[in-house]
C-alpha cells in the first residue's frame, strides 16, 4: 500500500537558479526526512528546473511546470499537488535550518488544534550574512494567539508569519482557497488572515529558517501593486466598525504608511500621475493623517515642547470636566436604569414566516424583561401584523413610524465604477451614516433587514440570520443577492456587533465577512409561547383537507427549500406499503419559485402531493404532531425554526444533515444528504417504516431535543450588549 509522505514541501521557481541550489540543500539535510517536494516552475527561463534535476536525482522531487502566471497561482496549484497531511512552504532563495520539520511536526502533532505553524526567522543578505531576526522587528516576545486573538495580532502588528517558516495543515489551506490569485503582493497576508478566522495558530520562537533580503524588493519595484494590495484587502477592514478602534488605527497608520512609502517610490521612478493618486488617497485615513501630521510637528524641537504641554492642559481640562458633569451613584446602589432597545421592523410587514417569526418572537422576549424599554420601528401594515402575533404583549411596546429607505451606496457596486458612480455612493453613504446622540443613553438598535441605523452614539447590533444569498448566490433572484449585499455591506460600517441564530451562521460570518470575529455572538431561538406545552386537534388537520396519513413539509416554495427533489424522492417511494394511502402536504406561500407549480403537475406523483399554501401559526402545531413525519428537506438553513416547532410538537422529525439542521435534529436523528433524492427517499422510508414502540420513542427524542435546545436557549443572552437579559416568555 502506498503511504503518502508526512509533509509536502512546496516551492515555487521562477528564473531561480542562482539559489535554488543552496534552498534544496537545506531541505535534505532534515532531520526529519519522510517528506515529498513538489516544485512549481511558473515558467522560468534560466535552466533551474534542469539544474535541480542533475544536482537532485532523488524519487521524492516532483516537478509541475507551467506557463509564468504568477506566484499565487503557482502556491495554489502546489497545494492541489499536496499529498502529505501538512504543506511546508519554502521560497526558493531561503534557508532552512536543519531541524526546522522536526521542530514543526512535533508541534503539529501537540496542537491538534491549531492549523498554521510558523517560527522565528533571521534576515540575510544576498550572501548570506545575518541582519536581524523577524522577532526583534515585529515584537512577537509578547504574541497571544489564544482564540481569536491571532486574527488580531495579524490586523495589529501586520504580517509577522513569514512565508518560509510556514507549515500547514493541507485540509486547512484548501478550506480557506489560500493565496486569492487577486493579490499580487500580499496573498500569504490573506490566507493568513482567513486562517486565523477558522483556526488556531501557533508560533515556535526559535529560528528555524534564514529570510533572504535582496537589495531592491518588490515594494520599491512596483509599489503601484504593494499599494493596490493593502487597500483592497485593509482598506475595508480599517472601515469595519466591529473592529476594536486600536486595531482598526494601527491598520489605518499601516495603509497611511503604505501611501507615503508607494508616493516616494513613485516619484523616484518619475511616475508622477501614479504618485498624485497615491498622495491623494491619504486623505481616506483622514483621522490617521491628522494623528500623523500633528506628531510630526510634535517632533520638532521649537515648536514640540510647548505644544505638548498645552495638549496635556487640554486633555486634563476635559477629564476634569467630565467628572464634574458624571453622576454620582452610592455606594452598593446598582443603576436601574432601562435598556431601550430599538428593534427594526421592516421584517414585520412580510409573510409570516422566517424573518417574521424570529423578528417577532425576539421583540415578545425582549419586552418580557421588566428593565427593557422596547421600541419598534414598522410600517402600520407590520404594527397590525405583530399586534395580532403577540396580543397583550404588544401594549408594552412602543411604536415609531418605518423612516424611507435608505442605502449607504454600496449597490452601486454592481452597476458601474465610473467616477460619478464613486461620488454619488460616497455621498449616499454620508446620508445614510448615523449622526448624533440617542434620546436614552443606554440605547441599542437592532438592525434586520431594509432599515438604519439612527444614532452614532448608540450600540449597533445587526441581526443576520444566514448568509444563503452569498454561500448559495444560485438559489435566489439577482434583486434579492444584491439588496442583501447591500445590507451586508452597510452592517459591515456601522455595525458594532452582529447576532445570528446558530454556531453554523456564526462560522459562516466569520469566515465570509470582513467582520471581527469576537463581534459575532449568537442569540437565543424564540419560539412561540404555544410551543412550550403545544395543545393538538385533529381538526386542525381535517381543515387543510388532511383526512388521510401525510407526511408534512413546512416551508416557503422556493429553491433553497430542495422541494422539487423532495416531490421526486416522494415519487420513489409512493408504492410502497409503508407509504400506501400516505400524501405529501406542503405548507408555505409561494415564494419565487415560480415554475414549481409546473413541475408539480407535471410529476407523477402530482394526485398525493396536496399544496396547502400558508397555514396559519395556530393550526402548525397539530399539523406537526399528526403527520407520519416531518421533512426539512433543505439545502442551507441558518437555523431551522420548522424543525425546532416540529420537535416541540413531538413529531418525528428528519432533515438535511448539511448546514445548521442537521445540529439542531442531532446526531441521533435521522438526516439524509439533501442533494440525493435516493437519500431523502430513503430517510423517509426508515421514518415511515418505525415500529409503533420505536415511533413513541422517536417522538419522545425529538421532544427531549426541542427542551435541551429551549433550556439552552435560556442560558444566553437576548442581545450582545444587554446588561440583563430577562428570559421569561409572555404567554
């Protein structure tokens, strides 16, 4: 049997001869040797490729040769060619220090936690004389790499994982589609970045490898690119309000410094145009280059002493003033002011289902709390509705007027980059921007779909149920991708904190948004209070024309919901005795999956397919409890909110085993791969195939799963930010 090697060594040739030689010298005198070396010759023209195969006849040395499309596509195509569990990256004119896999692989095996391993470095010169170490320039005496911590010290101190010092879990590389062919600079920066989003880091102190420093870098080279770099991939980031601000001004005074550095060399090369627009974009940092300026004038020798002097004056003044205006509190006595939290409603205008539920069922929790003063902004359309969804509840809440929309500019995006585009985004996104203080101090907005932010001085909180329009662009209208881009793209400015539904949304915002990752929390379930202790009536069944055994799917029609596989694995299985006499009852509005309806009539199994369209939230409840089984068929869901009312209905429940639905019915239950309709026939089968015992004991699982998940609930707060959270439900 073959064994694949431990690690794959990666190096990438290009014109390399000069020092290919020494680099490969170093990687066979390892002292750990069960390795393999993929070498990715990106189209040189020096006869390196033919100097390493005479000087290196050895069977382990695999050459991929390709036309010059530059080192990030060459990275990636060695990662492709990886067959060792781990990737140690080597540039072809660095050095590696004898014990450096054994050092890394030990680390490896002891942290199975972490995915990227990196070590101390030494700078050399072109012939190989000692400069400095990595450590002294980028302090890593003192790096925490605790939980997302590394994600942070990468956005602080800049990129001090250098690329010859990396080893890598394969998996890990290709989960995270490292070196993004966008970059021409600063790719390993990126794949370092979104690593860390996902996985732990760890760093080994020792120098393990020798950085070789050639007299004139990239940087100065083509600065024009290094610039283009930093800000496509910091520039937003330095904008992102969910990034702490000392971060968010270190990265500010890393761009700023990479205009200044990119305008000298500009000028220097005597490309004047390139180094106007490199001077002019400094103005985008303009806190940064205010900070700048004024700390050059500080230096001076003349002018530095008296105005720091008076800068202290200024800021002691302030302090004392502040204290003076701060109110006194005794001693043991906690404030009882109220949280007002605003909840936008624009959610509460649209069908009863998903947004709505969450939206509603939030704002019955949040007003239960005794300390929280709850305000919605809605239409009078969504006011009735939620009225009606909460009853006496809903006298407790206080009702503003939904303000026009408003878009921070973002859209125009995906219509044009013209200049006149830039400036009316820029000037739309100043217009949408929140300004001033809130009437209470202690107010959080929540933000859920078309609405804004009105106040800069309070806390920000964005509700993002799932992140389907961008994981599965495919499954929904180009108006609904780009009206959620949009929002995603005025959260990412103004939010401070961002709230979704599950540990999967959670992932899948960290990993896909330029998000702090710390500032991603997840909230609570609300279900409705009717679900608690859920009363049944086979009448509810008999008034949707359900007077025969069913198999229910509960669900709006559109793709994303895996429907039409559903009705197909349906047809599969339709003769059977366990199915005999049994229909399939889909339940939800049509949504905007408009040729659903043809397929239907056109399928086979059309006569014992019954679409009962929206069903009111009174009667879920039994219908749930009475049908033979429950199927959440699908594809993506950031939650499952069907799933968790079917299981509190002690119904028998089965779903995809992808995304969040298969966590919330559990291991135990039983899932199916929503992309086979063999699979989803099948689940259902050994469903309807259940002893009456082994059906008793099944629902009584799927209730016991429903209380563990509410009990959970409990335990969390409502809103990242609420000081305390009431967690009764009104009923």
């Amino acid at each position: 049997m073959h064994r694949h090697p431990a690690v794959t060594i990666a190096i990438c040739l290009f014109n390399s001869s000069r020092f290919i030689g020494e680099t490969l010298d170093s990687v066979f005198a390892q002292t750990r040797q069960d390795f393999e070396v993929v070498l990715i010759d990106d189209g040189s023209t020096d006869g390196c490729v033919e100097l390493v195969e005479r000087r290196f006849p050895d069977p382990r040395i695999r050459v991929l040769r390709q036309a010059h499309r530059g080192l990030s596509i060459a990275r990636r195509r060695s990662i492709a060619a990886s067959t060792g569990e781990l990737v140690a990256f080597l540039d072809h004119d660095d050095i590696w220090l004898p014990h450096k896999l054994e050092r890394q692989l030990a680390a490896a095996s002891g942290h199975p936690e972490a995915a990227l391993f990196f070590s101390d470095c030494v700078y050399i010169d072109e012939h190989g004389n000692p400069l400095r170490r990595l450590s002294d320039e980028y302090r890593l005496n003192d790096l925490d790499l605790t939980g997302m911590s590394a994600y942070a010290e990468l956005l602080r101190r800049g990129c001090f994982v250098w690329q010859s010092t990396v080893l890598a879990r394969t998996a890990a590389l290709r989960a995270v589609d490292a070196f993004d062919p966008a970059y021409r600079y600063i790719a390993d920066y990126d794949t370092w970045l979104r690593m860390a989003r996902r996985y732990g880091l760890h760093y080994t102190p020792e120098v393990l490898a020798k950085w070789r420093v050639h007299r004139v870098q990239f940087t100065q080279r083509c600065p024009e690119v290094t610039l283009a770099d930093h800000r496509a991939l910091l520039g937003a980031l330095y904008r992102t309000e969910s990034i702490p601000q000392p971060i968010r001004i270190a990265v500010g005074d890393r761009l700023l410094g990479q205009h200044r550095v990119s305008c000298r060399w500009l000028l220097k090369q005597g490309r004047y145009a390139l180094a106007a627009r490199a001077l002019y974009g400094m103005f985008s940092y303009p806190d940064r280059l205010f900070a700048y300026l004024v700390g050059k004038v500080l230096e001076r020798r003349r002018l530095g002493p008296a105005l720091r002097m008076a800068l202290r004056a200024v800021k002691g003044a302030v302090r004392l003033g502040r204290g003076r205006r701060r109110p006194t509190v005794e001693a043991g006595v906690a404030s009882t002011r109220a949280a007002h939290i605003w909840i936008d409603g624009t959610a509460l205008a649209a069908a009863e289902t998903g947004y709505f539920n969450l939206v509603a069922e939030m704002i019955r929790a949040l007003a239960a709390g005794s300390s929280n003063v709850v305000h919605v902004v809605a239409t009078p359309a969504g006011r009735a509705a939620l009225e009606r969804r909460l009853g006496g509840p809903a006298a407790r809440l206080q009702f503003h007027p939904s303000p026009r929309y408003a878009l921070d500019g973002s859209g125009f995006r995906h219509m044009s980059n013209r200049r006149w585009v830039r400036v009316v985004r820029s000037v739309l996104r100043v217009v949408a921007a929140p300004r001033g203080a809130p009437p209470d101090s202690d107010t959080i907005e929540v933000l859920v779909w078309r609405g804004r932010f009105r106040w800069a001085r309070s806390q920000h909180v964005a509700l993002v149920q799932d992140l389907t329009t961008k994981i599965l662009p495919e499954l929904h209208t180009a108006a609904n991708v780009a009206e959620f881009d949009r929002f995603l793209a005025y959260v990412r400015r103004h939010a401070s904190a961002i709230a979704t539904v599950s540990e999967h949304s959670r992932q899948d915002i960290v990993e896909r948004l330029a998000v702090f990752p710390d500032s991603v929390s997840v909230l609570p379930m609300p279900v409705h209070p009717r679900y608690r202790m859920p009363l049944f009536s086979k009448a509810a069944a008999a008034a949707h024309g359900l007077t025969q055994p069913y198999i229910l799917c509960v669900g709006c029609v559109e793709p994303r919901k895996n429907l039409r596989r559903l009705v197909r694995a349906f047809d599969l299985i339709k003769d059977d005795d366990a199915v005999a006499n049994h229909v399939l009852a889909l339940a939800g509005p049509q949504g905007w999956d408009e040729g659903f309806g043809r397929f239907l009539l056109e399928s086979d199994a059309a006569p014992r397919v019954r679409t009962l369209g929206f069903v009111p939230g009174e009667d879920l409840p039994s219908l749930y409890h009475f049908a033979s089984t429950v199927v959440c068929a699908s594809v993506y869901e950031g939650f499952g909110i069907p799933a968790l009312e079917a299981m509190c209905a002690s119904a028998i429940v089965i779903g995809s085993a992808t995304t969040a639905l298969g966590d919330v019915i559990g291991r135990d239950g039983i899932t199916f791969d929503p992309y086979s309709t063999e699979a989803i026939a099948s689940a259902m089968l050994h469903a309807l195939s259940l002893t009456q015992a082994e059906a008793a004991q099944y629902r009584r699982r799927c209730r016991a799963r429903a209380d563990a998940l509410l009990s959970r609930s409990h335990q969390m707060p409502l809103l990242p930010g609420l000081r305390a959270p009431a967690h009764a439900v009104a009923t």
